[in-house]
C-alpha cells in the first residue's frame, strides 16, 4: 500500500509535469516549438501575443491565430498601466531641479532630453502594437521555418537538435534583463545629472525608463534571434555544398585529414541539388517575410539611435569644450557608456544580417565549385546548378530596412558622417546663443 506522504509527492511531481507543459510544452529537441514556445509564453505574459498557443496549429502554415480575451484583456490592462505610469513619471521628472536648471541654461539639451524620453516610451508602445499587427506573419513564419526542418532532414539526413540552443536563449533573456536595468540606471543618471537622486521605487526608473526599453530589447531579442536561426539553415546548405564540392583530387590533397573525415568524398547528385534548391528558395522567401515584419522596427529603432548619439554627443561638446552643462565624471562616464550601448544596438542588427547575406552569397561560390569537381555532362545537372546560380544572385542585396537604407556596414560608415554633420550644425548653433555657464552644484 503505497503511503499519504508518496501519494503527495506523486500528485505534486504531476503538477509539476503540468506546469513544465504548459510554459515549455510537449515538443522533442528536434522541433521548432522545442526552443521557441517557451518565449512565446513569456511574451505573452508581458502582452505582446495576446493569442491562445496550441501546439496543433501553431506551427501549421494553413491555421489562423485564436485570440486569447483574458490574454487581450491582461494586454489592455498591461497598456493602460504602461501609459499611466509614464505619465506619473514624467510629471515626477517635470519638477526636479536637474530639468528646471537645463530649461533655464541650455534650451537645446533640456528639448533633446525631453525628445529622448518620448522616443522610448513610442517605441516600447509601437514594438507592442507592431507584434500584435504582425502575429499571423509571425505564425506563418515559424511555420515555414518548421517545414524547412522537415526538408533538410529528408534531404541531408541531419535531424535538427535545439537544445543547445534553447539553453543559449534562456541565456540571453537573463541578459536582457540585467542589461534592461543597467540602461535604465544609466538613463535615470543622465536624466537627473546626479545618481544620488536615483530611486529604484520611483515612477520615473520603472516606467520612463525600465519599461519602455525592455519591450524595445524584447523586440530586438525576437529579431536577433529569429534572423539567426534562418542564417543557421543556410549554413546546413552550405556544409552539403561543401561536401559536394570537394570530391575531385586536388582539393582534397590540399583538405586536413579532420575535413577529410568531416566532409567525406560523396557523389552529387541531380535530386539533390533540387532538394536543397528548393530549400534555398524556401529560406530566401523566409528572409524576405522576417524582414517585411521588422521593417519598420528596425527604421525606428536605428534612427532612435542616431538621435541619442546625437543628443549626447553635443552634451558631452557642451560639458567638455565650451564648458557651459556642468557635469561630473560620473556623469560623464555614464554619457559615453550610453552612446556606445546606441552604437552597439546598430552594430548588432547590422552584424546579424551581413553573417546571414554572406551565408546567403557563399552558396554561389560553392556551386560553382561543384561543377568544377563533377565533369558531368548531364545538361539536366548543369541547368539545376545554372538555375541555383541565378537564384542566388537574384536574393543578394535584399537586407534593407523598409527600402530606407541597406543592413550592412556601410550603414555605420554613413550615420558617423551624418552624426559629425549634424553635430558641427548644432554646435553652430549653439556658439550663437552665447549661453552661460551653467554653476556646479
């Protein structure tokens, strides 16, 4: 007979089988849903989908979203809290002495300022509104990324294991909270010119600051990481062309025997560059959607971050060379240490989709490789690779943000020279004013 005391750690260890479904659900490491249906339910937590996630359609490309009322009523409430607590925390800011003496000294800083804040708080509201604009695309990509797992299974052999990455991803969240708060403080500082005056209860940290950039890092997290794991598809393509590609000798003489055992001599053929044709459209079409739907995320976002590096990069000419905004080394230490976090935002849109167009464009080197290897006279062969050829040529290029500017590096290049423009037009400017000193306090 089995005891009260196993019967209660039986029903409790259900319980907790319950709850690990519910926020993990029942998928194998080698499904989508393994590593992403676990965030899908924290964004829902924090309303950015306010729709019921079941397992049976989530990922079916020809399902539609059900709404979720008690999620979109957790959402509504979850807005009016966000615009209530803004509003409490900017009257709070209104009449601090920091902000009275930048209106009454330097009116360019205390607009900037005011600007800066504004900007956050419409893009946290506009990453929400966006995401519940965009589900359906959302869906139908993670179900065409599902299907595309399916593909290279059947054509490669190599089930997909998304443990590992599962396991980087809980790491990365930990990180965006902890980087979340940082740049709250940050902000907090330079908003008040002094960190004693900083309070983690306030109105001001939780909702001018902490909240706003957290829905804007959640947005960053989804775009970061859904483009990634596009790229890796790719790279699965690439190591299939690499294998086909090094079957003639010499190559081979010049290859390590660790890529010899890695890539083993194999035959290509004229079904398997279908399949992974086929794949590559798929994916290319992936690259596509996933970037119509952080178009304009990705517009705001960067020109948000061109007008902070601007802002605090006439504060730091106003503290440190005309010497009219007073500020502490402290102070300016947190200044420049928010430029660079701007800077960094920049940096890693533009890495990801530069690794991902590369991933993209290797694969017409590689075909080409393997047409040298294959002295194959089969027309049907080289029509698929003269095919696979103009498709990738025709997919290049195509990493832009709503047709505004292209996702490479070039764009850093372009927004330091407009950057020192607007800085040289805005210090002009200020030299004519002839505004006081501003007295340390």
């Amino acid at each position: 007979m089995t005891t009260s005391a196993e019967m209660a750690s039986r029903k409790f260890y259900e319980y907790l089988l319950k709850v690990r479904a519910y926020f993990l659900g029942n998928f194998s490491s080698s499904e989508l849903g393994y590593v992403v249906f676990p965030f899908l339910k924290i964004f829902k937590l924090f309303g950015f989908m306010p729709i019921r996630l079941d397992q049976s359609y989530l990922f079916n490309e020809r399902s539609k979203m059900v709404w979720d009322l008690w999620a979109i009523l957790w959402s509504f409430l979850g807005s009016v809290i966000y615009v209530g607590g803004f509003v409490m925390g900017v009257c709070h800011i209104a009449s601090s002495k920091g902000i009275e003496r930048l209106h009454e000294y330097i009116v360019i800083a205390y607009f900037t300022t005011w600007g800066q804040l504004l900007s956050l708080f419409i893009l946290g509201g506009f990453g929400v509104l966006h995401n519940w604009l965009n589900m359906q695309q959302l869906q139908l990509l993670l179900s065409r990324i599902a299907r595309i797992d399916e593909q290279l299974d059947r054509a490669t052999g190599r089930a997909v294991n998304y443990a590992c990455m599962r396991k980087k991803l809980l790491m990365q969240f930990v990180v965006v909270f902890v980087l979340t708060a940082s740049m709250s403080m940050i902000n907090c500082i330079i908003i008040y010119s002094d960190s004693d005056n900083l309070i983690f209860s306030s109105s001001c940290f939780w909702f001018v600051c902490f909240f706003p950039i957290l829905l804007l890092t959640f947005k960053e997290f989804q775009f970061y990481n859904m483009i990634f794991l596009v790229k890796s598809k790719f790279e699965i393509i690439n190591e299939e062309l690499t294998r086909y590609g090094s079957n003639s000798q010499s190559q081979r003489d010049r290859m390590p025997n660790d890529l010899l055992e890695i890539f083993p001599k194999s035959k290509c053929s004229e079904d398997d560059l279908k399949q992974l044709l086929h794949i590559y459209v798929n994916l290319s079409d992936c690259v596509d959607l996933l970037l119509r739907i952080f178009a304009w995320h990705l517009v705001s976002l960067t020109s948000v971050s061109f007008g902070v590096i601007t802002i605090q990069g006439y504060n730091l000419f106003a503290a440190l060379i005309v010497r009219v905004l007073h500020m502490s080394s402290y102070h300016l230490t947190v200044t420049i240490g928010w430029i660079f976090l701007q800077i960094g935002v920049i940096c890693i849109n533009v890495s990801v989709c530069s690794a991902t167009d590369r991933a993209m464009s290797l694969t017409g080197p590689l075909l080409h490789r393997i047409t040298a290897s294959n002295n194959s006279v089969d027309l049907a062969f080289n029509q698929i690779i003269q095919i696979f050829s103009m498709e990738v040529v025709q997919r290049r290029n195509s990493f832009t943000a709503a047709g505004f500017f292209n996702m490479d590096y070039k764009l850093i290049t372009s927004i330091i020279a407009a950057v020192t423009t607007y800085l040289l037009i805005i210090i002009q400017f200020h030299t004519s004013m002839g505004n006081p000193i501003v007295p340390s306090v």
